[in-house]
C-alpha cells in the first residue's frame, strides 16, 4: 500500500482548452512487482476544474481510478502504460474524463534516450465545437 499525490496541468489549442488541472491525493495498491515488471491500482478524490476558449468552465470534483503497470524489456527498454478513469461525484454517468498512455523509452548512448509515446483522451464534456476523443502520438529523445 503506498500513499500517493499528484497535480496535472494542461493546456491545449486544439481542444479549445485554456486549462485542465487535477489535483488529486489517495492511497495505492501495488498487486504485483518483480525485478522486471510491476503493476499497481489508485484511487483517489480530486478536482478537475477546466476552462475553455471563451470562457465556459467545468468544474467537479471526481474520483479517480489509475492502473499502471511497467515492463523492463531486453537491451534496458521500458514498456510502460497507464490508464485513469475521473468521474464526476455529482454526475458520474455524464461527467467523466478517461485518460491512457502507453510509451517504450529505449536507451540511446549514455543519458541519452529514444521515446515513444501513444496517449488517449476521452472527455464526455469537451469544449463546444470539439471532439471528445483525442489521440496524440509523439516520438523524441529524453534526458535521463
């Protein structure tokens, strides 16, 4: 069991979003780890609080629900994912935000790594005019 806290700030042009914070403060079971590989589950009240262009908001205070789980691949790569569930207290069925990310991160020389990363966003609530669905890829290099 492991205490956890975490704040998400976020901001994105394309979704018409000015800002989407996450404040959020819990507790954490880890079901399984080894030398080369974990997965645990959280739970936590927070507050999803978004502004969108022109000023609509949405604020809510939700519960969330993550699963995370990482693998240890040959050659020092990493395989790593997460999933989250944020529904709101007041309106869980029609209020929610589901959030995944699966990345590998591949040693490159030294501190020096390649990084890829696949994420999905699903708003129930977006801005007017957006979709609800958001899938971003992304490739780079990471400084550890």
């Amino acid at each position: 069991i492991f205490v956890l806290g975490a704040f998400d700030a976020e901001y994105d042009e394309i979704e018409r979003l000015s800002y989407r914070l996450v404040p959020k403060a819990g507790l954490g079971y880890r079901l399984y780890k080894t030398e080369t590989a974990f997965f645990q589950l959280e739970t936590a009240p927070a507050y999803l609080g978004e502004r969108f262009f022109g000023g609509a908001t949405n604020d809510a205070f939700a519960l969330s629900f993550g699963a995370e789980g990482e693998y240890l691949l040959p050659w020092d790569a990493v395989l790593a994912g997460r999933a989250e569930y944020l529904p709101a207290v007041d309106d869980w069925a029609d209020d929610y935000l589901l959030r995944s990310e699966i990345s590998l991160t591949m040693p490159l020389v030294g501190f020096l790594n390649f990084r890829a990363v696949l994420a999905d966003q699903y708003d129930n609530t977006p801005a007017p005019g957006t979709e609800r669905n958001e899938l971003q890829t992304s490739l780079g290099l990471s400084v550890v």
